[in-house]
C-alpha cells in the first residue's frame, strides 16, 4: 500500500451552523486531546464521580443515576427504552416531527404497543391534547421529543410531568438538541428520564450521551437487572422482569459500572468522557441560564436579520427553540445551490432538511460554541451576498444591520 495516499489528517475549516454537530469549544477540544488513563484507576473513576455530579447542575436534577451512555444521541435515547420498555408495553408518542418517529421506531423494535398523536410540522401539542390521548390509550410511558431539529420546534414539557404522575405514566424526554439551550427542569417538572447529546448546545463532539433517571425509573430498570457470567460469581438474571435484551444498553450494568460496584461492562470512552467534563464545567462556569439567554439572544439576532433580508422563517415563532431557525427557501433560488456557495465559498454550513420540508426549508443553527454574535454576522453577511449572487435581490446591509440592532450596537 503506498501510504502516502494518505496524508496527516487536516480536514478543512468549517463554521459549522448547521442543526448539529457545530464546531467545539477549543477548551474541549484540548481535553480530548489529554493521555489516555486506566479504566479503574482512581483517577478516571474521580473523573466518573465528577461528570455525574456536572450533569446533575446541568439537567438540574437531584437523580443519583446521572451518567454517561457510549454512543451518539440516540445511544442514550435506545438504551433508556430498551431498559425501560417490557415486550408488549403500552407507549404513547406525540410526533411533530423526525424524532418523534425515531422513538416510535426505537419503541416498536422494543416490542411496545406503540400509540401515537400527531400535528403538522411545524407546531406542537397542548398539554390538554396529551393528557386527553393518555387517558384514552393509558400507556405505560409518555416518549417526548423537546426539541425537534428537524421542525425546529419546542415542546413544551412543564405541565406534562404532573399529568403523568396523575395517570401513572413514566415520563421520558429526548433533550439532545435542546438541553443547554432552552428549559429544561427534569425534577421540578417531574422527567423520569432525559437523554441528551454532545453537538448541539452543550458544544462538543458527538459520541457520548448524558442521560439521567429517576428512583422511580431505577426502580423499573433494576426489575429487569441481569448480571453477566465470569464478572461476579453469582452471575444471574436476579431481576423478576423479562431480561433487557441489548447487553451494551442494559442500564442496569452501566449503573454497576459507574456506580461503587465498578463491575466491568464496556470500557469508558475516555476521550469522550474527557470531553464531556469540560463541556458541562463550561456550561456551569457560565451559568446556565446566562447560557441560555446566549442562545435566545443569538437566536434572535439571526431571525431579525433573516428576515429583514425578506426571506420568510418556518413554523409557530411562539414555540420556536433558541437554538435553531428555518428559513423558507424563496422559490426563485436553488436550496442546494445556495448551501453549496456557503460552503464552497464562505467555508459555512448550513443544514437541509428532510420528510416533508426537505428542498423547502434551510436550517441555520446558532449554538453551542457558535451561539456568538460573530458567528450570526458572519453567516447573515455570507448568505446576503449568496442570495444575490443568485438573483434574489435584498436591501444591502439589512440583515446585517437588523442584527446589529438587535445587539443595540450603533455601528
Ligand atoms: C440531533 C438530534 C439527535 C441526534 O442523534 P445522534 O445519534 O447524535 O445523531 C437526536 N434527537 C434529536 C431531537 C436531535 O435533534
């Protein structure tokens, strides 16, 4: 093989202001970049220690079980409802949008009884349209999405856990894109579990996912508990629950992994772990509703700029997340034509989108590490001299200066 086919890795440089991934943190970046140690040593089971305690300020929970599920997002997301999910279970899924259908499909492969409720893309539910759909079906889970990139919705959540405790439901959450950017309260609003990931707001690198579980939800998982052959003598399936299927998403031994027992499951990813420390002492360090404000106000720096360009945005305004915006793309111009100069030209990402808006709506992203105020000028300018490039004609400097405006900055 002639290796110098290959070259030293030096991938191009990105502003990425997509939905997810974006650019990381450079702090996070040179965490990752720290010697690999022991799985066990006293250090790394420290650090274990340290990311339960930083999650725990950053879902705002009291939960014990606050950890870490190797993998992407949807690692957390399967490895809850694989643990969670008995064969034949009743779940309720209120889709409005992409992953609203991801936790059905996640759930039908658990082998649930898979009731739905739907709303055009674009909007979301009332908590009345909800509670109505759980008394109809009485499921024994509620899987939420909320935040839904794909719409660029937000679900409202905070009046669903006193529902759920009235019908006895377990209430679940895919917080990825919208944790650290937007509420979210899993105690006060009664969450039994919420699983998140690294690229959105929390601003590092996807392929470990943070998720956190009530007592009450321990509780379920521990019924279900397996112990695997040649890691503790008394190996069994000690729990009275049919055996989660998965092994790699048993949160029953990832408990004992990171819990005091230490059994070995997996071997932590370290660099990962590593990255997700520093992710959420940032977070922390900042404060996070000083961090959220920073979305909102970046948020809206871009859709004031959008829109004094003359373009149109995408869905319901009032339940729009912080952290993501669409943009409907004007008739006369190509959608990847447009997105294609961006990055050719201007080095930027910005997203597509798929199903129903897919050639009718961009996606442009502000968050994480990019949620700065040179990152929407910087996109805003780029995509002014883009539409006009193609045609699209827009009162010079507008988008720019409605931003600047909204900054209260007189330059
Ligand atoms: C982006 C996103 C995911 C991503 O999952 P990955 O496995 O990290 O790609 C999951 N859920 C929601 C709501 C998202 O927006």
């Amino acid at each position: 093989m002639d290796i110098t086919q290959f070259p030293q890795l030096n991938p191009p440089q990105r502003l990425l202001m997509g939905p997810g991934p974006i650019n990381a943190d450079p702090r996070v970046l040179r965490a990752m970049s720290s010697q690999l140690i022991g799985q066990y040593d006293p250090a790394m089971t420290h650090y274990m220690n340290e990311v339960m305690a930083l999650y725990r300020g950053v879902f705002r929970t009291e939960n014990r079980w606050t950890l870490l599920v190797d993998g992407t997002s949807r690692a957390g997301i399967e490895a809850i409802l694989t643990s969670a999910i008995r064969p034949g279970d009743k779940v309720l899924v209120p889709v409005f949008g992409r992953f609203g259908h991801l936790l059905c499909e996640i759930a039908r492969r658990c082998r649930a009884e898979v009731h739905t409720i739907e709303v055009p893309w674009g909007q979301v539910f009332t908590p009345d349209a909800i509670e109505d759909a759980i008394k109809r079906v009485r499921p024994r889970l509620l899987l939420t999405v909320q935040g839904d990139t794909s719409t660029t919705m937000l679900q409202p959540l905070d009046q669903l856990g006193e529902i759920c405790r009235r019908y006895g439901v377990l209430f679940y959450t895919d917080a990825t894109a919208s944790l650290g950017g937007n509420p979210l309260e899993t105690d006060a609003w009664g969450l039994d579990a919420v699983s998140a990931g690294m690229q959105k707001c929390l601003g590092g690198p996807s392929g470990t996912s943070p998720i956190t579980l009530s007592p009450a939800m321990e509780e379920v998982i521990r019924r279900r508990k397996c112990v695997e052959a040649g890691i503790r003598t008394d190996a069994h399936q000690d729990g009275d629950d049919e055996m989660i299927y998965s092994n790699y998403f048993d949160l029953g031994m990832i408990m004992d992994y990171w819990g005091p027992e230490r059994l070995n499951h997996h071997t932590e990813a370290t660099s990962a772990l590593f990255a997700a420390r520093e992710c959420a002492r940032l977070i922390l360090q900042e404060g996070l509703d000083n961090g959220i404000a920073r979305h909102k106000l970046h948020g809206d720096a871009l859709l004031k700029g959008v829109r004094a360009m003359g373009l149109e945005t995408f869905g319901d305004l009032t339940h729009k997340m912080n952290n993501v915006l669409g943009v409907v793309i004007p008739q006369s111009v190509n959608g990847d034509q447009v997105r294609a100069l961006m990055l050719d030209d201007f080095g930027i990402e910005i997203g597509t989108s798929f199903g129903p808006l897919h050639g009718k709506v961009w996606r442009i992203g502000t968050m994480g590490y990019n949620a700065r105020k040179a990152c929407v000028m910087t996109t805003l300018s780029a995509l002014e001299s883009v539409l006009n490039h193609l045609k699209f004609t827009t009162p010079q400097g507008a988008g720019l200066q409605a931003a600047w405006d909204h900054y209260g900055s007189q330059a």
